[in-house]
C-alpha cells in the first residue's frame, strides 16, 4: 500500500493505523536512521500475533510500541483515528514526542543512544546565539561563587569541610558544607555504584572554576528543558563539552568522539555540585557582620539542603568486554533552595556570555570570573539604568582573584590584559580609565594599594545584553512539552513495556482511564463537546465519524482558591508551608504570604499553580 494513497480523514485499521504514525512520526527523528529502519520494518508488517489480535505484539520494538500506545491510549483514546489527527498530533506534540521516547531509545539502542544527548537543539541554539540565560540574583550569584573556592573550605565541628558565604560587602550571607557521602536515593546497579563513588571522592579538588560553568549550564538546562515527573531533567556530558569546543578524538582522519577523560572532568564536577548543602540566612534576621561573629550562635541560618540532586545515570559499556567506560549522563535537578531563583515570581534573568564556557579554567580564571561578575551587574545597571557608573579597580580585583603570586606591576598588566581580551573576543562593548593615569605615580612605594586600586573605569556591555537585559526574560515561554501527556505514557515506561504483557498494559490503562473519566489531556486539535455530555460519551461504544470530536477532560471537582482553603488543605495532610510550596512549583515565601493575606499584588500565574494543586489534593481525597 502506498501511503500517499490514504486520505486524509480515512478512518484507519490497525495495519494502515501503524504506517501512518511511522511515516507522520519519522520526520522527527531523521537523524537517527538507525530507529527509522526497525521502526519501517515493523510498520509495514504484520505478525501471526497481530494480524489475529489486531494490536502490537511482544515482538515489536517498545519505542515503537510505546508510539502507538501514545496515540491509542493517550492522545486518542477509544477513538477512531485518520491520518490527519496523526499529522495534527505530530505537528502540536513534537517535542512531548521525542522526550517520552527518549528513555525507550537508551534501552533499545543502547550503544548508539548512550552518546546523544537530548538537549541536542537546546545547546545548538546557545551555539547559534553565544549566549545562555541565568539569574542575575546576587545570592544566587554568591553560590555559584563559592563551588571555585576550594581552598576556602575548612573542617568544621560536624567534620565537614565547610565554609561562610560572604558578599562583597563582607557580611555572611550563608554557609556551605561539602557532604560527598551523604545517602542520596540513587537507583544504581553495583557498578554503577561504584564509579559515582570513584567521581564523588575527589569532591573537595573538583571545586574550580570549571565547575562554576556547570552550575550555570545546569541551571539554564533545567529552564528550558523537559522535566520528568520528579522535576529532573538529563544533563549529558555532551552538552558541556559542545560548549567549551574541545576537540574529539581522530584516527587516520576519521573524527571519533569525545575522550573519555574529558568526560570523566565533567562528570565528576557534577558529583561535586551534589556534594555541596547551602544554608542561607533567614530574611526575618538581620545578618550580621563577619567581625561581628563570635560562635555559631550567632548565625541565624535556615536548614541546610543540597544545591543538586542526583536521579538515574546513563553509563556506556564496553562493546566487546562488556565493562562500563565511563558515566555519559545523569539525571539531576536543582533543590529548592536554588529554584526561586530560576523559576520563582521575584526572579531576574539575564544573559551570560558562552565565552565564559570557553575561557580555559587554568589560563583564563580571571577572564571567567569577570565576564560573570560583569554580566550580573549589567542587569542591575540596566534596570536602574546606571550603565555609566564607574568600576572601582578594587572592587574588579577582588573578583578577578588575580595570584598572589603577581607584584604590583604585573596585576596591573594582568588586569588591563583581561579586559582587552574581554573586548576583543566581544564580551564587552568598551572599557577606559575615568581619568588618565598618572604614570609617574606608578611603582612609588604603595602606589598599587593607595593610588592605582583607587582609580575609576567605565565597562560597557555589548548591544545585545542592552536590549535582552531590558525584557522581563521568560525563557520557558516556548515549552512544547504536555506534562499531562508525559504523566500518562508512564503507565507505558520502558521497564512495564518490557515485562508486561500487552493485554496487561491495556487492562490497566482502561482502568486508569476510565478512574479520571478517560484522558486528562486538554486536545485542542478538534472541536470539544460539553463535559455534561461526557458520561454519556464514555458509556457508549464510539462510532465511526470522518469528523472526530474530542473532548474536555476536566475533573469536575469545585474548588475555589482563598487564603483559608490553602490553610485548611496544608493542614488536613499535615504539610509544611515549604513541602506544599515546593509542590506547587512556586516560593514558600509567597505561599506563606498568600495565607497570611499579605500580598499586595494577585498574580494569576501563581493563582493557577495554587489552585491546581488544591483540585488535585481534593481530587484525590475523595477516591
């Protein structure tokens, strides 16, 4: 059968039905030829089983057994279905595609998956545009800040290394402590085990300014990438390497991959960011000044909690040996001490110059530490629209952390040397003294500490961080992806797929569906009836219509949204103020300020977050 021989709205049989998903679905995955060929095998035959059961067999593939089921048991549930709402589907759903087979293809296509990274587009986007998105919070900033300073790190009473967090203002804003060892829930085979344990070891040398850079690729992943159910998102080992342009290995002119060492850097810089637990001052009390500090009484900190936690981790295995290589990937998030800042109603973005990824972390500590210290301050200065406020060269020399090792003179050079570059390479726009230097002042005796480190300079960023730094930044706006969708298809993972019978699966999605009174996936692909209509609907048998109607979904649960239901909910299931925040995807600042009805201003975002959760925590009372 030739395809372009279907029409459009032809209601499909489970033959035709399989070719159409294979030849709509394809042009996603055109880079991968390898699933193309076994998924065209598949589409375009039929088993004993299948031709007597009319429904995938044990024998097919589970992404592409998992595709099918995306379109049956998901988006069209108990509905016929035509080659245009697979087109429509397709077109709509792209990306919730391509992550709810994502886990599918490492497990089918172990050895050619286990080097791809999804966020693939994400890092050719950043590549395109030099540039990636981060908070411009000054806390925030002090804590990527402190994962360079290993030398700071000093043991403390409870035997951690541990250190103060300190702004440049020298007040303790926080403390930070290096747990490597402290039991995280981490689903590891034995020696998958024990290589994390290999990374986490050399936690406390891991700390660089390498490892800055991938607090901040983390964090921008996590902005704009697809999440699991348990708020992860996969960060690959590729996706630093991409940035930082290292080069991959060659033989006889034939480009092979990345050198497992480089991945091993990555990787165990990443076990360091999950080692570190941050305590950061309670806003209620006044932080106190660093002389000022007698003991730990003094410090008025919130609980410690881990800057990132670790889910699942990709290993690749030798081919011939069988004997794991090295970690490819792991799944990790940022804890909610660090998601205000990204995700937050008070968080500002900004932008943050690839060159920082691309500076050498041995050679060019000092062009790093500058290029972030400079893009922060220019958000500041463009939302107060100060950019011609002058720089101290203390201030800069501070930050830079030029060696110690360097005389005057030389910090001179190396100072002026850094911003040349910096203006060279496109990071800043222009740099200059305020006033001309005084060159007969120059090698006097404390002509360093009491007259150059005093002097003036005015920076200015590019065109482009003008006129980004002037929007409010929702990077997330553009999200393709339906968590309703993914929350769905995992009743049909990888592992239930793979020992699960096919009537099993469908018994149990039929039970589940029907419990939430079919789909809870708002399709706006067609026309939608009433949902007084819908029990009717779901008690009859479907019939065959080129017009399909899909339907509203939604759980007819009343609940309305005020200060005292939020209370009454939080305490009937006896949850904290943080634990329902964190819930909720919003601050538990917010939440607590919303029941003590001290918001001064509605916003509707946060409304819809808290509202939604309400329904949900009723919704599930009542079964």
């Amino acid at each position: 059968m030739k395809y372009e021989n279907i029409l459009d709205h032809q209601i499909l049989n489970y033959e035709i039905l399989k070719i159409c998903i294979y030849e709509e679905t394809k042009r996603l995955f055109l880079d991968r030829q390898y699933i193309l060929e076994k998924w065209k095998t598949e589409a375009y035959s039929m088993t004993e089983d299948e031709v007597r059961y009319q429904s995938p067999c044990n024998a097919m593939g589970p992404s592409f057994r998992a595709l099918f089921f995306l379109f049956t048991q998901t988006l069209y549930f108990e509905k016929y279905i035509t080659k245009q709402m697979i087109n429509e589907a397709v077109e709509k759903y792209a990306d919730t595609i391509k992550v709810i087979l994502a886990g599918h293809f490492v497990h089918e296509f172990p050895n050619d998956e286990v080097k791809r990274s999804v966020n693939e587009e994400k890092i050719n986007d950043v590549l395109k545009r030099d540039y990636i998105y981060s908070s411009m919070d000054m806390e925030y900033h002090l804590m990527r800040d402190i994962v360079t300073k290993k030398k700071e790190f000093k043991e403390g009473e409870e035997g951690y290394l541990a250190t103060e967090i300190i702004d440049n203002r020298g007040k303790v804003r926080g403390l930070a402590e290096l747990r490597p060892f402290e039991s995280q829930n981490i689903d590891l085979t034995s020696d998958q085990q024990e290589m994390w344990l290999e990374l986490i070891e050399s936690t406390i040398h891991s700390l660089d300014e390498m490892t800055a850079d991938l607090f901040d690729l983390i964090t921008y992943l996590w902005l704009v990438s697809p999440k699991s159910s348990d708020g992860y998102i996969e960060f690959h080992s590729n996706d630093a390497l991409r940035l930082r342009n290292l080069k991959k290995r060659s033989a006889k002119g034939q480009v092979l991959d990345f050198r497992e060492e480089d991945r091993f850097n990555i990787m165990k810089r990443v076990a360091a960011l999950s080692s570190i637990w941050i305590s950061l001052g309670d806003q209620k009390v006044k932080v106190v000044n660093t002389q000022e500090i007698q003991d730990n009484e003094l410090y008025k900190f919130k609980d410690f909690q881990r800057m990132f936690e670790i889910g699942k981790i990709r290993v690749a295995y030798d081919k011939k040996s069988g004997e794991p290589k090295g970690i490819y990937a792991v799944q990790v998030k940022p804890t909610s001490i660090l998601t205000p800042y990204l995700d937050g109603p008070n968080r500002s973005l900004g932008l943050l110059d690839l060159k920082v990824f691309q500076y050498s972390h041995f050679t060019q500590r000092e062009h790093k530490r500058l290029t972030r210290y400079l893009n922060l301050q220019w958000k500041i200065r463009t939302i107060k629209r100060t950019l011609q406020q002058p720089f101290k060269v203390s201030t800069l020399l501070k930050v830079m952390d030029i060696s110690t090792r360097y005389n005057g003179v030389q910090k001179r050079d190396k100072f002026e040397n850094v911003l040349d570059e910096l203006q060279k390479d496109g990071v800043i726009k222009s740099w200059g003294y305020t006033e001309s230097v005084n060159e007969d002042q120059v090698g006097k005796k404390g002509w360093f500490q009491s007259y150059w480190s005093k002097l003036n300079l005015i920076i200015l960023p590019t065109d482009i961080v003008v006129k980004e730094n002037q929007k409010k930044l929702l990077v997330n706006s553009n999200y393709t992806i339906d968590e309703k969708i993914i929350e769905r298809m995992q009743e049909f993972s990888y592992e239930k797929i793979a020992t699960q019978s096919h009537e099993e699966l469908l018994t149990k999605q039929s039970e589940i569906a029907r419990s939430q009174i079919a789909a809870s996936v708002e399709f706006e692909l067609e026309k939608k009836i009433p949902i007084m209509e819908l029990s009717k609907k779901m008690n009859s048998k479907p019939t065959i219509d080129s017009e399909q109607q899909s339907f509203d979904f939604t759980i007819s649960t009343k609940v309305t949204l005020t200060p005292e239901n939020m209370k009454e909910m939080i305490d009937s299931l006896a949850m904290s103020i943080r634990q329902s925040a964190e819930e909720m995807g919003i601050a538990h600042t917010t939440l607590s300020r919303y029941i003590r009805k001290e918001n001064k201003r509605q916003n509707k975002k946060n409304d819809e977050k808290m509202l939604n959760w309400l329904k949900e925590k009723a919704r599930k009372s009542k079964l």
